[in-house]
C-alpha cells in the first residue's frame, strides 16, 4: 500500500513540477511519476537530514514532506533543462 501512495503522490508532485517549470507538455504521466519520485528521493536524502523530518519515501505523508519534495522534483526538472537546453528556463 506505500508503494501505491508513494506512486500517487509522486505523480502529484511530479506534475506539479512540470506545470511550475512549464516542461508538462514535454512529459507524459510516467515522467512525471519518475521525477516526483526521483525527486523526492533526491530531496530527501539532502535537503530533509538539514531541516529535520522524514522524507515522503519513507512512507510519512505531510505538508513539510510534500513541499520538500516538490522543490527537490523542481530543482530536478531544472537541472534537466541545463543540459538538455542549456538555460534553466
């Protein structure tokens, strides 16, 4: 059952990102799905251990949890976007 809710949510924040980055017209529900997560994953091993709090990974579903891991899907589509356009956008 984490596994369902972590696959929603991320897909959530996922596509959040890409609304937020304007990169939604370029990804389909599975990108978004990947860089929720990705995302998430990201965000929670760097940014969480700084602030204190569990990351979304770990199955704990929060308002702290939920932003972190949307800045770290974004910082995400933004890295992308360097090297695959070379600006941020």
């Amino acid at each position: 059952m984490g596994l369902l809710i972590l696959l929603v949510v991320g897909g959530i924040i996922g596509w959040v990102a890409s609304l937020i980055m304007r990169t939604d017209g370029q990804q389909g529900i599975v990108l978004n799905v990947v860089v929720g997560i990705v995302g998430a994953l990201l965000a929670g091993f760097l940014v969480t251990p700084l602030i204190g709090g569990a990351p979304i990974t770990s199955g704990v579903i929060s308002v702290p949890s939920i932003l972190v891991s949307l800045v770290g899907a974004i910082v995400l589509l933004a890295i992308i976007n360097l090297f695959r356009r070379g600006a941020v956008r």
